[in-house]
C-alpha cells in the first residue's frame, strides 16, 4: 500500500466518526429543545390540547429514536 491511500483511510475514518457524533449531538439538541418548550406551553392549554401536544411530543421521539437506530444500522452496511 502507498503511503497515499493509508492517509485517506485514517482521514475517511476520522470524518465518519465526526459526523456521526455530529448527528447524534443535533438529535440529542433537537430532542431536549422540544422536550422543554412543551412542557411550558402545556400547562396554560386545555387537557385536550395537551394530550395532543404530549402524543406529537412522543411520536416525535419515536422518529428520533428510528433515526438513530437506523443510522446505526447503516453504519453496519456502509464500508467507505
């Protein structure tokens, strides 16, 4: 192997790791921004109007969650 495609191989995986953590930072920022604004807006509202936010609320961490199992298991299949 040339010197050449061993530092694109170390580069490639640090940039995968990168962004992977990057990924998972904004999830984890997307999901505590929601979690928060939620609850205070709730309490002012009617009980029906906060059952709905709450189920948006969950289905919303539903989607984050898929997303993240399925970045994980992509990782599995993608070889760079």
């Amino acid at each position: 192997m040339n010197p050449n495609r061993i530092i694109d191989m170390i580069v490639r995986q640090v940039m995968r790791r990168l962004v992977n953590r990057g990924v998972d930072k904004g999830f984890d920022l997307a999901d505590r921004m929601t979690g928060n604004s939620g609850q205070n807006s709730r309490q002012s509202l009617d009980p029906e109007a906060a059952r709905r936010m709450s189920e948006s609320s969950s289905r919303q961490k539903q989607s984050i969650k898929q997303a993240r199992q399925l970045t994980r298991q992509m990782r599995r299949f993608m070889r760079f």
